[in-house]
C-alpha cells in the first residue's frame, strides 16, 4: 500500500500524476489530506479524474497564519500517534510518499516515522545551498531528507546533492510537472477561461519571503508595477495568504487602481495553464510556475534571490534578484527568450511507481 499525504494545492497537482500512474498499475493507495488547501483541492481532483481523501486529519479553515500552523501541525503528530492504524491501516505496512517542501512535507515524512513507515520524497535533492533562500524551504527539504529512505530526483544535480543520506535514489529525468502538463493539455480545449483579446501577462506570487511583511510585500508590488508600465496588460492572480496581505498593508487598493493590472480569483490547474499558455510571459516566485514555463518555453520574471531549480535558467527564466535593472532588461527583451516547447519521452511519474512496486515488493 502506498500512503500519499499532501497538503497543498502545488502538491497535489505534481503528485496526481502519480496517483493516475498508480491507478493505471492497479496499484491501491491511500490519500491522507493534512487539510491545509482543502478548499481549492477538489477542483483538482476533478481536473484529473481522482477521488477524493480516504483520511481527512484537519477539517478546520484554511491555514494561513504560522501561529494557527504550529498548532495544526502538533495536533496532527498526537492523532497520528494515537491513531496510526486508522490512518495508516491495521497491518501499518506500505511506503509512506511525501512531496515537495512544504510544512506539510515534513509533516508527512514525521508522521511516517511515527508509524514506522519508510518514507519516499518526491521532488528530492533541490537545494540552493541558502538556508534563508528559500525560506523556510530550504531547512525544510535538508530535515525531510534526513527522515526519508527512498529519494525521487528530478535530475542529476539533485541525486549528487543527497550523496550524504543513506537510501535509494532515483533520478527522474524530470519533474512529475511534465506529465500534469501533459495532461492539462489534452484537456485544455475544454476549460473556459476569460482570455483578454490585448497582448497580457501572468502574475502568481505567493511565496513567504515575498509576503513576510510590509517591506518585502511593497518590494515586489513595486517591480509589479514596474512591469505594468510596458503598455502590457497584467493578470495579477490572487493567492489567499497574499491577498490577506495586500489588504492588510493597504496595497490592494494600490493594484486595483492601476488601469494596466487586474486582479483575478486562482484558476484550477487546467484554466491556469490555458491561461499560461497564450500570454505573452510570465511574472512569479513560485518553483512550480518555473518549471511549468520551462516546460512550455514561456518566457518567466522569477521574483526571488535565489532558485534550487535549473529548469529554464539560462534560457527562458530571468532571476530578478529584485533588481529594477534587471526587470526593465527582462521587459525590453523577453520575446528574445521564448523557446520551443520540451518535447520530451520521460515519464517521470510512470518510473516513480515503477520503483515503488519494486520496493513494496522488498517490505
């Protein structure tokens, strides 16, 4: 039995894959939701044709703040200590499966422990060798790695960065994003969304060092501004915990009155990429949407100091570094960095359950 557990919306889409692969192996698994995303998890269920949760351990609002985090993270150590066999079933036998970087990743791979479960990490090795870039991400993944025994590598770089821990590793060839992507665009002629008839661009940010506090929120607002002066239409796309922000530090009303930028509600996956996919580029500090846009050849503005990943550098995706300078360049310039579409023959979400009957046949 493979235990998936997953909290947030991004986990859920780079993890269906996985849970398509595994249905079409005849595989059985459970999916354990922490109950972070709950919310907006259904319409991505819906978009890949999964069931929902076989175990619900938090059915409360949606986790936003750190304070009512440490709470919800603690209250579902004790239930799983109390009750590992209902949620992991009577015989706690199988591979717990994890993903990413998030809270709920290490969550995860401690619930895994606490039930004597090996741990597989999806999206392993990322590093970027910064503790405070990404934060808390970084510290994240290196106590995630210390808690896993099967590590799943996007690429190469990622497998020697784990040659310190013990357990298998598996070199992917890609992320599991590939095959979401895919299959959000077979899918994609039936997803309605408003298309802008003018030439626009994507906004998505959401990332904890870019909505900390007031200053580091204003900092990207500004160079969100800054782009919207390129007669450019912006779709600045609204994450929870960042639109909780803007309100709070007075900047909704900022980006509201700007003519060049509008403010749209979140997209499920496959209206998001449909979205992606006929703009002009894309402004964001999220890992996924690096990925994603490296995958389709979109030009990309990454809104951070530093990324852990390597896909599009050097090639469609800008680091901004929150240089004005380098922000202006990227607008002057981004049409140079549109590439082709990866046309690609990895699976890699295909060889993930292909190790994972391999090792549930060692347990």
């Amino acid at each position: 039995m493979i235990h998936i557990i997953l909290g947030t919306k991004a986990q859920l889409i780079k993890m269906a894959p996985v849970m398509v692969a595994l249905n079409a192996q005849g595989i059985p698994y459970r999916f354990i939701s922490t109950g972070q995303h709950r919310d907006t998890m259904n319409e991505i269920l819906q978009n890949f044709d999964l069931r929902g949760p076989d175990y619900t351990l938090y059915n409360g609002k949606d986790i936003t703040s750190i304070i009512s985090m440490a709470i919800w993270a603690g209250r579902i150590l004790l239930t799983t200590l109390y009750k590992k066999r209902e949620i992991f079933g009577e015989q706690l036998k199988g591979i717990v499966l994890v993903h990413g970087d998030t809270f709920s990743t290490l969550l995860g791979a401690l619930m895994g422990k606490l039930a004597r479960l090996p741990v597989g990490h999806i999206e392993s090795g990322l590093r970027s060798f910064n503790w405070f870039h990404p934060f808390p991400e970084e510290l994240t993944r290196i106590l995630v790695f210390r808690l896993s025994n099967h590590y799943f590598c996007p690429d190469q770089n990622a497998v020697e960065n784990l040659s310190g821990y013990r357990g298998t590793k598996t070199n992917t060839g890609a992320n599991t994003l590939l095959d979401a992507l895919r299959l959000a665009e077979k899918n994609i002629d039936n997803s309605e969304v408003d298309i802008p008839q003018q030439a626009y661009a994507v906004v998505s940010l959401h990332r904890f060092e870019n909505i900390r506090n007031e200053e580091a929120l204003k900092r990207v607002v500004e160079l969100v501004e800054q782009v919207a002066q390129q007669n450019i239409k912006l779709l600045f796309i609204l994450h929870k915990p960042t639109e909780k922000k803007l309100r709070k530090f007075g900047l909704f009303e900022r980006l509201t009155e700007n003519p060049n930028i509008e403010l749209r509600q979140r997209y499920d996956y496959f209206k998001f990429i449909k979205l992606i996919k006929h703009s002009e580029f894309v402004v964001s500090d999220g890992g996924s949407n690096q990925e994603e846009c490296a995958y389709l050849g979109k030009p990309t503005l990454l809104l951070r100091k530093a990324t852990e990943r390597q896909e599009g550098l050097g090639a469609n995706c800008i680091i901004s570094e929150y240089n004005p300078d380098t922000v202006s360049a990227f607008c002057d310039d981004y049409k140079d960095l549109a590439e082709a579409p990866l046309s690609s023959q990895l699976y890699p979400s295909e060889l993930i359950v292909s190790e994972l009957q391999r090792a549930l046949a060692e347990i």
